[in-house]
C-alpha cells in the first residue's frame, strides 16, 4: 500500500539539543568505565551508523541533524568531524533529530561520539525501502536507532513491515534499537523481535506489551534515566555500538553477533536503582514495566571482555562470560558451569539468552517460526547439578533472564534447553562477587538503631538478638522490604535505650 508521513507518528515533538543533561553518563556507567579504561574507552569509532526520523515537513523533509543534501557533507558544532549521508535527499534539520543525534554520537556527549559516519533516512523511506521489494533493502552500517513509533494503518501491512525488519537484521547482522511509544505499544518498531527496545526508568513508555506478530511478548529490553524513550533509544545503540567496536577489536566474529550484544547489555542490566524490580514468574523474562533493568555500560563491557566460553559438562567456566553456539534437543541441553568461592558471595547473578526467529521470504511474502529455548540455573556439585534455583521459560519471547540475589558459596549450572537442534543462541552472564546483607548498630541521643543493608528487597529477613555469642538466639523482627516500599535496607529501632551489651544479626534462607 502506497505509504505517506501521516501514516507514521513520532514519538516526540522536536526538541532543542539544549535541553541535554549530562549526568545520565554516569547512570549508564559511562563515566566510570571511562575513569577506568582512560584512552581505552571505546567511543563506536569506525562504527557505521544509521539514524531514521519521523518528519513532519515533506518538502525538503525535515530529518536531519543539520541540513543538508542531496550529497554527503560535514558535520559543524556537535557534529563536527561527523559525515553525515542524507539517504531520503536533501532535508532540513529536525530538533528532535538533533536531540537524538547528541545522545546517539554527538561530539563529547554522545555514547558512540567517535562514529563518524551517520546514514539519514526518513521513518517513512526507511520502511519502504524494508517492504516495497521483493527482499529488504541492504543498509549500511552496523547500529541502526529508531526514535519513532507508528503503524501503516493496515495490520497485514505492519506485520510485513516487522518480519522484513527483522528479516533485514539478521541477515545483514545488523544491531537496531527502538523506542517504545506510550499507551499501547504502536507496531513499529516496537514489536519487533530482533531489535532492543528502550524505555524510561520513570516508566514513561508502553507497558502493555506486544500486540502485533505474537501478542504478550514483553517490552521494553531496558530503560534508561532520561526524560524520553527517543533519548534513551539513542543512548542504547550508542552503548551497542561503543561494545561493537571493542567486539572487533577482540578478532572474534561471534562477539559482535547482535544476538550476543544484546545478550550482554541485557545480563549487564543494573536493579540497583530499580529495588521493586521483579519477575512475576518463570513464563515472564522481564519486569513488567522496568524489562531486564537499567542500561550499564560498565557491567556490559566487562561481561564481554569476560570472554567466549562454550558449552561444558566437565569444564568449569568463570563467573561472567559469555557464548554464540548452536541448540540441541538433548535432555540437558547446553551446560554452563562455574563456582562461587568459599567464603565469598555472589551480590547479584544476572543471565540473558537471546536467539533470533526464523523467517522465510517468498518474493515479498513473509513468514515467521519461532524456536522455543529456556534459561535455567541449578545448584550442582563435582558437575551434577541439584535443586533447580531459577528458571526462564517464556514460549512467545526470543529472550529469557534470570536474576538473583546472593548466590552462596558452591558450584552452579546454567542451563539452555531448546525443542529445536542447531539454532543459534547467544548466552551471557554475570556473578559480581560481594559481602552480601550485613548489619551495623548506631545509638542516637540514646536511642538504639540497627541498621541492614544490601538486602534483597524480596527475600525474609529476621533480626535476632542475645545477650552474647554462646546464649540462645531471640527473634526481634521479621521483614521483607518489597512488602511495604522495596528498598534495600532497613532500619529498626529499639523501644527502650539498651540497658546491657546486645548482638545482633540477620537470619535468612538462602537460594541453596
């Protein structure tokens, strides 16, 4: 059907590049990864990308970061040593294009500043390009951002629009963000399967998952602390452009996979600012409103440099790390084993698996099947696994995350089953060693106070008292934080000034 501009809506009206904030750089771990890595932080040099906006002037279309066109030319200010490639013609500037632009690659802000090659395309050439054909358009580039939502006005029309998406991903290896809309979630781009959705941590995006080519799959993959989806689309395909470069730079192929990328910034997401994050059940990868968290840079970057490690019944691998390899069928699947120390704990274990769907086209017809592969993780000893601790195992989502607290002292298994031989999956995780819930005593204008902290705001805790170390043990207080406001501490205060010598500590049951 023949496609115009009102077909199409963005998620934004324009806005200037002035109303840009700094301090997100440090949500995202940005600024302490550069801190760390100096000259070494990577910046998605040499990192081909693509940026597609919805105008809303058809004459030139108003698209771009500057205007421009109908040839390539420079960047000037934000943009300055930047090429930008005006793929829809000569245009003019667009405020929310500049906006998205100065998050996405802008000069000494954006995530991937050091790209320096941008190709422009309006949303709706972009998608015509996808669908008119007989097979989606070859893009350039690796890292494509979406920063519209909207639908064709045909529900055949969007469902094409989708499968050549992504089709065009994974054929082309291509890595592509997307913002959600509000509301409903519109059919394009965010119900696509391949690309990562972006929302805000303030929840300012859809909540109401998937409605187009599979209904309930859940949106968004991460959020971002910044006031719109737009931005924080942008800041993530900054992100997976910056891990793409160091990716290439490892000399190994499979680590730049967008399966694998997405794989790391969702296992590297934080809970830390998000205390009531949670997993309603085993069929539900996500949070309902948060996805697999809070974009971070510096958990993702190290999982990646963790390194390739395969499948294994009888090797042990580390505590974060990752792998590209295939699915079996088999009873126990692909087996992943790795050890928490003695006397250490692991403050948070964090796993993503992704794989793509399976999409045939027949000259322009698309059609869609999805293998069905789930995330478990087992307590195991001497590389046999024992009581199973947590499970993924959504049958309409292409990703699967696990998540949890204080893991003790033991051997693991983490497990990828599938109902499919020979698809290809891409696993990562992470154990960030920690000293786990602690306990510390304060007295104030005489008043007793105990404080807990790093407590996971979804497990039972019980604080217990006695006289000294050798007496019996007398429960003071029982609480879980997720039952009232979830935080990660808690206070409890003594009613009376204490009198004698008092020990405290904290009592719970751990996952094994």
């Amino acid at each position: 059907m023949p496609i115009t501009h009102r077909q199409l809506f963005c998620l934004l009206l324009p806005l200037a590049c002035h109303a840009v904030r700094a301090d997100w750089l440090s949500d995202i771990g940005h600024t302490k990864l550069a801190a760390e890595l100096g000259a070494a932080m990577p910046t998605g040099a040499g990192i081909v990308l693509v940026q597609s906006e919805a105008n809303n002037i058809e004459s030139p279309p108003n698209y771009l970061p500057q205007a421009g066109g109908p040839d390539s030319f420079a960047g000037i200010g934000t943009f300055a040593g930047k090429t930008f490639h005006p793929e829809s013609g000569t245009g003019t500037d667009l405020g929310h294009a500049v906006a998205v632009a100065t998050f996405f690659y802008g000069s000494g802000i954006g995530v991937a500043r050091g790209a320096t090659e941008i190709h422009n395309y309006t949303a709706v050439d972009f998608i015509t390009r996808l669908t008119d054909g007989i097979a989606p358009e070859i893009f350039p580039g690796r890292v494509q951002n979406h920063s519209w939502a909207g639908s064709l006005g045909d529900a055949d029309e969007d469902l094409k629009a989708i499968r050549a998406f992504d089709l065009m991903l994974d054929r082309d290896q291509r890595i592509a963000v997307t913002g959600l809309s509000g509301g409903s979630l519109a059919p394009l781009l965010g119900s696509t399967y391949h690309a990562i959705a972006a929302g805000t941590r303030s929840a300012a995006h859809s909540q109401t998952g998937t409605t187009t080519d599979g209904i309930g799959r859940m949106k968004p993959d991460l959020v971002v602390d910044v006031q719109y989806t737009s931005y924080a689309s942008a800041i993530v395909a900054g992100s997976a452009a910056a891990l793409l470069q160091e990716a290439i730079a490892s000399g190994n192929a499979a680590a730049g996979r967008p399966q694998l990328l997405k794989a790391v910034l969702i296992a590297g997401a934080s809970k830390q600012n998000l205390p009531q994050w949670q997993r309603d059940a085993a069929a539900e990868p996500y949070d309902d409103v948060f996805g697999a968290g809070e974009l971070d840079l510096y958990h993702a970057w190290h999982l990646l440099k963790g390194g390739q490690q395969p499948h294994s019944i009888s090797v042990e691998r580390s505590m974060q790390g990752w792998d590209f390899a295939t699915s079996t069928t088999g009873t126990n699947g692909r087996r992943y084993f790795f050890t928490v120390p003695e006397g250490s704990i692991a403050e948070t274990f964090s796993a993503a698996l992704v794989w793509h769907r399976d999409i045939t086209n027949l000259l322009g017809f698309y059609f869609s099947s999805l293998p069905d592969l789930n995330l478990k993780l087992y307590a195991a000893s001497g590389f046999t696994t024992g009581a199973l601790i947590s499970s993924s195992t959504s049958s309409v989502d292409n990703v699967e995350h696990l998540f949890l607290r204080h893991l003790p002292a033991g051997q693991y298994c983490i497990e990828v089953t599938a109902d499919t031989n020979a698809h290809d999956f891409a696993l990562a995780w992470q154990a960030v060693p920690g000293i786990g819930p602690r306990v510390t005593s304060r007295i104030t204008s005489g008043q007793l106070f105990i404080d807990a902290a790093s407590l996971d705001p979804l497990t039972t805790y019980t604080l217990e008292t006695s006289p000294d170390l050798s007496s019996a043990w007398t429960d003071v207080e029982t609480f879980r934080t997720a039952d009232g406001t979830a935080s990660f501490t808690h206070t409890w205060t003594s009613p009376t000034a204490p009198a004698t010598r008092q020990f405290f500590r904290l009592r719970w049951t751990p996952v094994r």
